[in-house]
C-alpha cells in the first residue's frame, strides 16, 4: 500500500515539474518578450486595405479604402486620396515603436485609469483592416487608440488594438493622423501617365455629340480612329496628356446630388465635355461643364479659364483652371492632335523618288546601295526623254537628294486652318488645282519590319485665285491641306537640279603640274607656270606675293576637287549669258594634270572656261569635257581665288590721307 502510495506521489511531481518547466516557462518568456518589444503593432499593420479615422474634434470621420494599388477617401468627400499622405500614415502605423509601456491591468494597483492617460475618451481612434479575416470570415480590423500627451517629451500615449498595453510613442503618428481632407485628397484627378495612355477620347456636348477618339498603335503612332481615320500628332497629344495630368482642382463646391442650383448652373449633364484616359486595365474620366470665367495670368503670363468639372464615378463638384491653350486643344482635338506632316516618313528609309509636272519629262531619283561599311548609299537620276528612247541615267548628288528627301519629310500644313478638307468634292479638287497637279511625286519606302514597302504619291495644285497658295493631297486619301508655298521651288523637274556636284576629284598619285590662265580677248596670260621636274608647288609659289600666292594655293585645290555650286546649262556653247546679255568666255584655265598609267605618268590637259564676274557672289565656269559639256556656277572659294589673279592688281588699296 505504502509503494503504491509512494508512486502516486512521485508520479504527480513529475507532472508538476513538467507542467512548471514547459508550460510556466513558455508563459514567462512571451510575457517577457512582449515587454521588451518595442514594436506596437504586429502583422495586422503589414498590408493595410483601409483606414479610418475618427475623434471628438473632426465634424465627420475620415475614410480611406484601397483599391488595386491606388487609395480613395470616401469620408468626408469622395476623391482619390493623396498617395503621399496615406504612405505616410501607413508607415507610421508599421513601424510605430514605443519609448515605454505598460499593463492596463497594473493601472489599478498604482490608483490610476485610462482616464489620467485620455484614453478613456481619446482625442483620435485610428481603426484599420489588413487582408487577414477574423473568425467569422469578415476583413480583420484593429483600432489604435490616441491619448493624451505626455507632460514632457512630445510624445502620446496610445492603446493597444487588445486593450491591454499603454505604449508612450513619439507625437509623429498624431500629426500624421491630423491631416485636414485638403491634405488628404488628391490635388490632381488624372493618374495615368503618358507612357501608360493607351487611348485619349473626347465626346463633346450636345447637340454636335462628336465622340473624338485617339489610340496609341505600334512603334508609338497616334491615330485618330473617331471622326476620320487619320494620324493624330504624338508631341500633340503628349503635351495634351502632360496638360491634364497636371491639372489641380482649384475650389471644392460641394455635392451635385444634395445642391440642385449647382447641378444646373454647372452644366455638368448631357453638356459636359468628356474627356477619358485609357491606361493598363484602368480609365479616368474627367467631366467639363460651364465656364465660369477666366482667371488672372499666371506668373508665367499664361492665361487660363476656370470651369466647373466633376469625375464621372465621383459626387464632389469642384472648379478647375484650364490653361486657355489646353481648352482650345480639348474643344478642337479634331484639328488641334492631327499630325501636321503632310507626309509620314519618320524612320522609314526612302528608295525612290519620282518627280512629274505638265509638260516635262518624269524625273526619278533611285538609291544605291553602299558598296562600303562606312560609306553612305549614293543616288542616281533615271530620265525618260519619250517613248521612243531609253531612259539615261546620270549620278546625282546626295546632299541635293537627302536636302529634298527631309523637305518633304518636314512638310507641314501651313497652320491649324490648313486643313481644308476631309472630303473635297470634284469643284474643290478642281478650284484647288488638284485635278490637274502642278507637281506630282512618287516617294517608294522601303519595307520596315513586319510592314511591305510602300509608295506615297503627293500631289500639289496651285489654286485658281493665284495668291501663292499651294494645296497637297495624298492620291489615296481624300485630305487636302495649305502648305507653304516655297515647297513648288524645292521640288523642280529639272535634271541639273539634282545632277552630282563633283565635277572631277583627281585619283591617288595624280597631280597638277601645270597652269595657265588667259584672258581671252586680249590675249594676255594672267598666271603661267609648268613646274620642272621634281620641282612642288610650294617652291613655285614661293616668290609669289602673300595674297596671289594664297589665290594660287586656293586655285589648286579647288582644281583637285572641281565641285559646281549648281548647275546652269546641261550643255557647253562659246557664248554665256551674263545680265541678260550673251558675251563670249572671258578667261581660259588650262590645268595640266600628270595621271599615273602603266607606262609611267601621262600628261593630259583639262580647260575650264570662266565668264565676267555676274554679281557680288556668282561668276560662271563651263567645261565642254566634264559630264558631256556643262555651264556652273563656281562655288565661293574658286570664285574668290580668281577674283584676286584676274582683279587684284587694279586695287587702288587704302585711301591715302591728305
């Protein structure tokens, strides 16, 4: 009896130290833990949903809810919440820390409540939901409750969510929590930025009721999908985006549905402007009512009109100050975001042009291909004199070509007003001398990836009220625009216009060993000189005065490489036209040029002739050798080189004074 006894006994003091070592232990340190903690809240702070804020000094309780990744106040006003000021409050609430705590259950024993701390009647209870759920299946909410300040040390007390801690922690989370509903909202309506804008739609008031619509397509194209199908200005619509995210309300005037009087003065029904931002699976829409006047310049000097506005999934009626450029953008979007360059050559690579006008033979302007890894792609001119006849191809120059190619690309309606019309009907056509174009030209685009290539045709008339103005329109679309009038002259069907510059470049190892320049009526040489053998120009020229030896200098290298600054005649004759007048050649430069050959240097001579000097910065030169005979402008350098050996000795030079 005794041993069994003894067993029970020792038995229930193994339990005893069990439940003394597991359990009591684990009980002691959680409590000690949780007073050394310095962390207020726990998990149900990490991943806030919504927020509520209320106390006996705020006329109605603050509300915020997330929703996606954007917060909304939906008390005391419904508008999109300030981004800024909830991350700060949410911040505040997760890493809240506190200087001291202590039990609310020791309260009592020191003869003290939570009225000596203000949390029996806190002056704000934040309550807060996380994405957890409690045990009935409904968003878990915690509140925080906000005391009193403490004597010294800016710091508050607050409450726990349980009730049973009072933690002393710094007055940062009560100023962030005393935000006014100005702070708290949102000072802009339009969230989404340009690079996320899928779509910009505009549907105007009544009775008109056009919908405009804008859609971003590949490669970053705009194009207008409502009224017309036409391609819409990208920096246009860029700047108009940019505009209305920019956009701040500037007065609050209250709730449309519970003040009548200002549901109808501002216009905000079946009036109203809508204007709507398409983004990534989320749109905003922003409602334009009356104008309510407009507003002194900004400092700036920009002006701007205030209008009544609201957001169509919002009640909050507010005003809004639209800069006066932005209105007239949003009312005349049709016109104002249509792209202006008449032709769409932005990063495409163009092949071909061909250029026709009444009464002339076609023109077309071909590119080659670079025979090098550096070298640029070269052009040649394909003429068609008739039926009959082959066509010819002669070099063009590339500068000229690649200057005609960007005029066109930069062709432009002249202003807003240069669209005319969207659909032109046969009198129009005619009266805009378009059934009968005074130039037509082909532009052929080479294919882009995953597009074929393209041929644009640009047809331009010259009206009949022959004031100057000039009307493009593209020969598959019904568009008629007013474009400059100088572009007729950047585009003539002329051969010498385009023909290659380079008259003559002299190949490696030739060099000019001699020159003779004669005035031909009187037959007297102005410069001769045959260099000796292994004699350079440099101990030629040395005995020569500074000024005619800089010409003489000058004159060789423009004689290496013999540009034309344009083309006059595509043929040589004796006689050349100067002031209206035909005189014969003036000057004859004889240029001796030694070429390497097979057996050693051969000598041959290469004669350019020079008229009288036609103006302050033309003087003519012709060739009946080069590119079959043809009649130049010298360019300036030549010009200036042979102004000082044909005039430079009849210089009086400075006046002498008295």
């Amino acid at each position: 009896m005794r041993t069994k006894v003894t067993l029970v006994l020792l038995f229930l003091n193994v339990a005893l130290f069990f439940f003394i070592f597991r359990f009591e232990r684990e009980w002691r340190t959680e409590q000690a833990a949780l007073e050394s903690r310095r962390r207020v809240l726990g998990p149900e702070a990490a991943n806030l949903q919504s927020l509520e804020i209320t106390g006996p000094t705020l006329t109605a309780p603050v509300r915020l809810v997330r929703q996606g990744e954007a917060w909304n106040l939906t008390s005391p006003l419904d508008w999109p919440a300030n981004p800024h000021a909830v991350l700060r409050i949410a911040n505040e609430l997760k890493l809240l820390e506190h200087e001291a705590s202590f039990a609310v259950e020791d309260l009592a024993a020191n003869g003290q409540s939570l009225a000596d701390y203000g949390l029996d009647q806190p002056q704000l209870t934040v309550t807060f939901s996380s994405g957890g759920l409690d045990a009935n299946g409904a968003a878990a909410a915690a509140a925080l409750r906000i005391g009193a300040e403490t004597p010294v040390g800016n710091r508050v007390y607050v409450l726990s969510p349980d009730g049973k801690r009072v933690h002393v922690v710094g007055r940062s989370l009560l100023d962030s929590l005393r935000l006014n509903p100005d702070e708290l909202r949102a000072p802009t309506f339009f969230s989404i930025p340009f690079f996320e804008v899928r779509s910009l739609t505009l549907q105007t008031a009544a009775p008109a009721n056009l919908r405009i619509r804008v859609r971003r397509g590949e490669g970053d194209r705009w194009s207008f999908e409502n009224p017309i199908v036409a391609r819409a200005s990208r920096t246009a619509v860029q700047l108009a985006v940019s505009g209305l995210n920019t956009l701040e309300t500037r007065r609050y005037l209250g709730v449309e549905r519970t003040n009548p009087e200002l549901a109808d003065r501002a216009g905000l029904g079946s009036g109203a402007l809508r204007v709507t931002l398409e983004g990534n699976n989320r749109r905003e829409t922003l409602l334009l009512g009356n104008e309510i006047g407009p507003l002194p310049p900004t400092a700036s000097g920009e002006s701007e009109i205030e209008f009544y506005a609201k957001l169509e999934d919002r009640t909050a009626v507010f005003s809004v100050a639209l800069p006066a450029r932005l209105a007239t953008t949003l009312r005349n979007a049709q016109v104002e975001l249509r792209d202006r360059r008449v032709l769409d050559l932005d990063g495409r690579t163009v092949t071909a042009v061909t250029l026709a006008a009444p009464g002339r033979p076609e023109l077309t302007l071909q590119r080659l291909e670079a025979t090098g890894t550096s070298a640029a792609p070269s052009w040649q001119m394909i003429l068609r004199q008739g039926a009959v006849a082959g066509p010819q191809t002669l070099p063009a120059d590339r500068e000229v070509v690649e200057r005609l190619i960007q005029r066109l690309q930069l062709l432009e309606v002249v202003d807003t007003g240069g669209f005319l019309s969207d659909a032109p009907g046969g009198l129009d056509l005619e009266n805009w001398g378009l059934t009968r174009p005074e130039r037509t030209l082909t532009v052929s685009v080479a294919a882009a990836a995953g597009a074929p290539p393209a041929t644009l045709v640009l047809q331009l008339g010259v009206g009949t009220e022959r004031e100057g103005r000039i009307y493009a329109k593209l020969a598959n679309q019904d568009f008629v625009y007013l474009v400059e009038p100088g572009i007729l002259t950047a585009t003539p069907v002329v051969p010498r216009s385009y023909r290659e510059r380079l008259l003559r470049e002299l190949p490696p190892g030739a060099r000019i060993t001699g020159l003779s320049l004669m005035d031909t009526p009187a037959q007297q040489p102005v410069y001769a000189r045959q260099l000796a053998v292994g004699e350079t120009w440099e101990q030629a020229l040395a005995a020569e005065p500074p000024d005619r030896r800089a010409a003489l200098e000058a004159l060789l290298a423009q004689l290496g490489t013999l540009r034309a600054e344009s083309f006059v005649r595509d043929d040589f004759g004796p006689l050349i036209t100067v002031s209206g007048e035909d005189r014969p050649w003036r000057y004859r430069l004889d240029t001796t040029l030694s070429l390497v050959g097979g057996d050693g240097a051969q000598l041959t001579v290469s004669t350019l002739f020079f008229s009288e000097r036609a103006g302050g910065s033309t003087q003519y030169a012709g060739t009946p050798e080069l590119q079959g005979g043809v009649v130049f402008e010298a360019p300036q350098p030549l010009l200036d080189a042979l102004w000082t050996l044909t005039y430079g000795t009849r210089d009086p030079g400075p006046q002498v004074a008295p």
